[in-house]
C-alpha cells in the first residue's frame, strides 16, 4: 500500500443473503495479526469461522479456515 500510496480505509462487514433467506456476514478483522498476514470472519445463522492467511510474509497467500466454536 505504501508503494502506491494508497491510505488505510475501514472496511465494513458484507452481507450476503441467499435466494431463501439464508445470511451469512463477511467480517474483515485485520491485516498482520499476529501470527497471520491477515484475517476475515465468516458468520452465518448457525457457523461461525475464522479464516486466516498463514503464508509467510510477501509469499503467496495460503488461507485456512477453523469453525470457531
């Protein structure tokens, strides 16, 4: 981001709703959390998980879902 100068934004959730009313909710959290490049939230009416990007810095991204409990 800073190579092409583009500021920090907030991100809000994204909603997303299915043909028959299922909604599920995109929670952005943050980039570099400890010991992670980033994480999103994935809440739906009955799941909760956490997804993660477990690479190495710079490296490719590697994302890894956990169902929180």
């Amino acid at each position: 981001m800073r190579k092409y100068d583009v500021g920090a934004t907030q991100m809000l959730p994204l909603e997303l709703e299915d043909r028959v009313g299922h909604v599920a909710k995109i929670i952005p959290r943050g980039l570099w959390i400890i010991a992670t490049n980033g994480r999103i939230d994935l809440k739906g009416e009955r799941h909760y998980y956490l997804i993660f990007d477990i690479a190495e810095s710079f490296n490719v991204p590697d994302w890894q879902a956990v169902r929180a409990a």
